[in-house]
C-alpha cells in the first residue's frame, strides 16, 4: 500500500512539473557574402530546442542544440548553448550556476555564455556580484577566446569529427570578478558600474598570459538625449615582459532628432593601446570584430563612428553608418595588403534593415562596403570590399 502510495505522488509531482514547465525551439539561419580578392559564401542553419521548470524558488533552463555551416563542405556542429540554474533563497540573493550568459562592467571586455558561477546581492539602490567562471569546455567559434597572441593558433583549425578534443574547445581560462552596479549615481539620471577582474590562463602554452582588468562604465540619459563611457585598465603578465599596463575606453553620446517618430543620431569613439614604449596592446578576454566589412579586433584599434536608427514603420527599422579606422600601433591589426606604417586605415559605410513581422520571427539585412584608398596604410591596387548578410530568427 505504501509502495502505491508513494507511486501516486511521484505520478503527481512529475504531473504538476510537466503543467508548469515551459519549452519551445528557435530556428536561426545566416547567410553571408563577403567580397575582397575573391568572393566567399557561407550560409548556416540552427536549431536549439529549449526547456525551462521553475522548481520551488529556483529556476531551471536547458537549451542546446546544432548548427549546420556550410561552405566549401557542409559542417555539422552541436552546441550546448544554456544550461542555468537560478536559486532565490533570500528576496534579495540571486545565485546562478551553470553555462551562463555574462558581461564584465565596461560591456567590452568579457561578454558571452561561460560556465561557472554568479552570485548577486541586491541591496535597493546598489547591486554587488562576484563571479568564477571557466571558458574550456565552450565551442571555440561561439566563445572567441584570443586573449593572447598564441590563441590564435588554436582557431586555424577547422571543428573536426574525429579530432573533437582538439579542434572543438575554446583555450582554457578561469575568471574571477567582483563587480558592483549603481543607480542614481552620481545624479539620479546617472548609472554608474564597476568591477575588478582577473583571468588565469590554463593553457599549456609555453608562455601563459594572465591578465588583470578595472573595469568602469557609466551611462547618463536626460530628455532627447544619452551619453555611455567605459574604461578599462589592464596588467598583462608574461614571463619575457613581466607586467605591462593596457588601456581601452569606449565613448557614445546620442540623440533623438524628432518626437513625431522613433529615431536616434549617435556619435562614439572606441579606442584601445597598442605595442609601444610606454604601453601594451589591450587584450580583451573576447575577440569582437569591430566593423561590418574590415573586422579588426579590438586590440591596436581607433574606430570613430557616426549612425542614424530610425523606425521607419511599427516592424521596420532601418540603420544607415560610417566609421573610420586608425590603427594605435604598427603590429596588432595585419592584412595582406597593409604597405605603408600610417596609421590610418580607412572609412567603412554600412546599412541595416531590421523587420520584425511577429513577435517571435525577425528578419536582417546587413550591408556594408570598406574603401581602403580613405585611408593611406593600404597599397594602391587594394580592392573596395563589402560584405552583405541576411539574418532570420524564428522562435516557438
């Protein structure tokens, strides 16, 4: 009788969870047409079920999936893209586990899905966090981990089937961050993030690279208008160099030109240090491609940008831009065509379309050509390039 029993509410609990848990799919498609010396197209598929259960006061969310690449061969590639545990045990304490979405202070630095842990405490008008994560056990193209130079390495080769262990991995990395978020500071219009971050390279690389960031960003809005900055100040550590400083700073104020529709005009700078004799290239955590056609990184990079959002219809939207590159050193950024030591690299011009028929499908195209003669680091016969991408997104 116990044994029916005990069956009957397990029936039950399993019963009650199924009616509160919630799930669905999203269907992501990407196809790509770059143009330099020659034309190359790439196009891919994905497909990520999803599953979420709130358990008592916590939560559990599991989406994972595969994406298909095709290109010269087609690619089948799974990911386990979010496994998140999140528990409530006091109103203000939030503690989330697992393979987590994260972003350090300056929203530049490190940002992604990382496995570890993130612990908030909510105190009203402050929020203190402290994070340990762990990046080697993330798909490498997804992660982008290239802090240091002898990363790159690990990225020339190709995500294969027979040679998993070895070409799937992002390069091992162990974050640790304490981090704060403040409101109304210094003015009620203000808020201001901060943060303290460390990475410990794993690899077994023979010259480790670990580095140690402050982090700080702060974004005023007032009426018509906005106003971001981030800075981040880095010590990298190696055993030829000893411990070099690095710095980076973003910088983007806008506005809105018209109250009769919904537009936005912005300006922004970005820069980060280069090699030289009194600093060191910034390495962030993350490689980010900079630009639409050009794609430097971040590290050894000026961009000053200029664009105009504008909602064109309810599901419309559309982005039209220009951003110029200049290079803060002579050896972090390197193409084929590079000839000359100038600094300055050249203007990109780039337009989006943006149109969101349903809540849950939205549809892309991106446009964007580089014209190297604007600038006077490339050689004479370099071709205009562009780049066109249409993006999908489908979700149920």
């Amino acid at each position: 009788m116990k044994r029916i029993v005990f069956l009957l509410v397990c029936i039950a609990c399993f019963t009650a969870a199924l009616f509160a848990a919630d799930f669905g799919g999203i269907v992501s498609g990407r196809f790509e047409v770059e143009g330099n010396d020659e034309t190359r197209v790439i196009g891919a598929v994905g497909f990520v079920p999803w599953f979420s259960l709130p358990i008592g006061e916590a939560d559990f969310y599991l989406s994972a999936g595969f994406r298909a690449i095709f290109e010269d061969e087609t690619l089948l590639v799974p990911e386990l893209n979010r496994l998140e545990f999140t528990f409530r045990p006091l109103p203000s304490l939030a503690i989330r586990a697992g393979r987590i979405p994260w972003q350090d202070p300056s929203r530049f630095t490190a940002r992604g899905l990382f496995d570890g842990a993130d612990v908030v405490l909510d105190l009203g008008r402050t929020r203190l966090g402290m994070a340990a994560l762990y990046t080697g056990f993330l798909y490498k193209e997804t992660a982008a981990i290239t802090i240091s130079p002898a990363d790159t390495k690990n990225y020339t080769a190709s995500f294969d089937w027979a040679d998993f262990a070895n070409t799937y991995f992002a390069p091992p990395r162990v974050l640790a961050a304490l981090y704060g978020e403040f409101p109304g500071f210094p003015s009620r219009r203000g808020h201001l993030y901060a943060g303290l971050m460390a990475q410990f390279d794993l690899s077994d690389a023979d010259e480790r690279f670990h580095t140690q960031y402050l982090l700080l960003r702060h974004s005023l809005a007032y009426r018509a208008f906005d106003l971001a900055a981030a800075a981040a100040i880095g010590l990298e550590n190696t055993q030829a160099d000893g411990v070099q400083a690095a710095y980076a700073f973003t910088l983007e104020g806008g506005v809105r030109l018209s109250a009769t529709i919904r537009d936005r005009l912005s300006l922004g700078v970005r820069w980060a240090s280069g090699d030289g004799p009194q600093t060191a290239a910034f390495f962030p955590i993350i490689w980010e491609a900079q630009g639409l056609v050009l794609k430097p990184g971040f590290s050894g990079i000026m961009r000053i940008s200029a664009q105009y959002e504008v909602r064109l219809l309810p599901p419309l939207s559309a982005i039209a831009g220009c951003r110029y590159y200049l290079r803060t050193d002579s050896t972090s950024f390197s193409d084929s065509y590079l000839e000359d030591e100038s600094y300055f690299l050249g203007a990109e011009i780039v337009g989006s379309l943006l149109w969101v028929p349903f809540s849950d499908c939205a549809f892309s195209l991106n446009t964007g050509v580089f014209l190297p003669q604007t600038g006077a680091a490339f050689a004479e016969q370099t071709p205009v390039r562009f780049t066109l991408t249409l993006e999908t997104i489908i979700s149920f």
